[in-house]
C-alpha cells in the first residue's frame, strides 16, 4: 500500500486530521471487509511515527497489567520512547472490552454483518473515548468520521505544511534526478522509448517521499523534545522559589525549529510527556517588543 497516495485521496482536511490525530494519540479505529487490508493500513499508519514505540496486543504482552508494567517507564524516564499500541482485527474485540481507554492505540475491527452490531459496537468505543476517527474501508472506498471536540478550531498548520512540503520536495528531488539522467541520456543518443523507462521514477518516488516525511515528523519532534527540556529545567528553578519564564520567540528559536506555533508545540508536549508548561511562557507586549528588538542583532 503507498500510504501517501491514500491520505491524498481522503482530501487535505482529512489527512492533516489523520497525522494530528497520530501525534497527539488520539485514537484511530479502522473498520473493513478484509481483516489482510485493515491490517495493512493499520502497519502504514503505524509506520507514519517512528519516534514511539510500538507494541502489539496479544503478541508484546496480552493483559491490562501487562501493559500498565511495560509503560511505567514513561512514568520514570522522559528519555524514553512512548508507546503505541498495534491491534489486530483478530483480537480488537478483547482489547476494547479489557482496556478503559483507547488512548494512543491503533485498533482494526472485521465490520459486522448488520448496522445494528455496528451500532454497538461504535457506543462500546465511544465509552472508552471521547475523541478518535473513525476509517471505513468498504468496496474500495474510504469513508472518514472525524469524531473529535472542537474540531472546528483546531490549528492543523503543521500537519498542512508538513504533506506540501513533503510533496513539493518530492517533485524537486524526482525533477533533479531527471534533469541529471537525461542530460547523460542526450549525449549518447539514447532510444526516446528506452530514454522514457530510465526516466520513469515512479517506484523510487513512494521512498524518497517516505524519506522527506520521515524527516519532517523526526524534526518536529526533536524540536518538541528540546523544548520540553528547557521547560522542565525552567519548571524546576520556580519550583525553587526561582521565578521563570520565557517568552514564546526566544523558545522556538532556541529549539531551532520555528515551523510549528507554540501553541502546537506545548500541546504535543502535553500529549506526549503529560507535562502542562503553559504557564512558563511569557508573551505579554514587553517580552515580544524586547524579543523583536533582540532578533535586529541575531
């Protein structure tokens, strides 16, 4: 399956809603005809952040004790990569009835035979979680249901910015291979027919597209990570009666990584690590003229 082909034909608005929705371990629940095409989609997406740590129920570990041992790590060690949960068709059904959330898991369920096993199956997950999306893999076809709070006022900037410049690094890399290629091709008077197939780079496109994404995500959350210990230092220092702070511009260009809002970046730092530092930042008029005036020196 080329993944990206298949975010594309869900539209822009859905895709950016996919990738939000991995980031901030949001759950994502696949319903299928083929338990083989669930499954597969379900590896894609898994495969779409390899910055976590990916464990598969009834293969990793099969209880809920289980899994609370395997992720008190989290609990002690930031350093460390958090999990995400891989289910399989043949065991979603046990997953949802043992866990009492569904938070950061990616679950594959068989559709049932009528609407109304469907229904209640859709109410015994909406009891686990408020916020998740729902993908519908039926006679070719995908259908979305985006059942997330406030969906309306998200800020899925980066989520945007990250398929465009996936996309259009893509073109720009495949257009230089070309140029390279044919210009070699021309001096040696190549037939136009054998000239086309070299020229067809449709095969490496899937990886050098896989590779910039990858990039992207890894950058994002290198960023994150950087930020999150600054704040955890500052956090320490006003826990020493040492008040703190430090202005949003100051942060992201000390991180290196000016592409996300702040916003985006203290909520990912929440989802990921359960650390809230929004008091930390300092935005008032005086900290962003003083920011301002610092950046005319570098």
């Amino acid at each position: 399956m080329d993944i990206f082909k298949f975010l594309d034909k869900l539209g822009k608005e859905n895709r950016a809603l996919i990738l939000y929705s991995l980031l901030n371990r949001i759950p994502i629940i696949v319903f299928g005809e083929v338990p083989e095409e669930i499954n597969e989609l379900i590896n894609e997406l898994m495969d779409l952040i390899k910055f976590r740590k990916e464990l598969v129920y009834y293969t990793d570990f099969i209880s809920k004790q289980e899994y609370d041992d395997l992720i008190l790590n989290e609990y002690n060690d930031y350093n460390c990569a958090r999990i995400q949960i891989r289910c399989l068709t043949n065991v979603s059904s046990i997953l949802i009835d043992e866990f009492d959330t569904l938070e950061s898991i990616l679950v594959g369920i068989r559709l049932p035979d009528s609407k109304r096993d469907l229904k209640i199956i859709q109410e015994r997950i909406s009891t686990k979680t408020k916020d998740h999306i729902e993908l519908y893999l039926k006679n070719g076809n995908t259908e979305v249901n985006t059942n997330i709070m406030n969906k309306k006022i998200l800020n899925l900037y980066i989520e945007e910015s990250i398929f465009q410049k996936v996309s259009k690094d893509t073109e720009k890399s495949i257009n230089k291979m070309k140029r390279v290629l044919s210009e070699e091709l021309r001096k040696n008077k190549i037939d136009i027919e054998l000239e086309e197939a070299l020229l067809n780079f449709e095969l490496e496109k899937k990886e050098i597209k896989r590779n910039i994404f990858n990039k992207e995500i890894q950058s994002f959350y290198s960023g994150a990570k950087r930020a999150f210990f600054i704040l955890l230092k500052l956090k320490l220092i006003n826990q020493m009666q040492l008040q703190s702070m430090i202005g949003s511009r100051t942060l992201l260009e000390t991180i290196d990584y000016e592409e996300a809002p702040i916003e985006r970046i203290l909520s990912f730092i929440q989802n990921e690590w359960g650390e809230n530092f929004t008091n930390l930042i300092e935005n008032n008029k005086l900290t962003l003229l003083g920011e301002k005036i610092q950046s005319f020196w570098g």
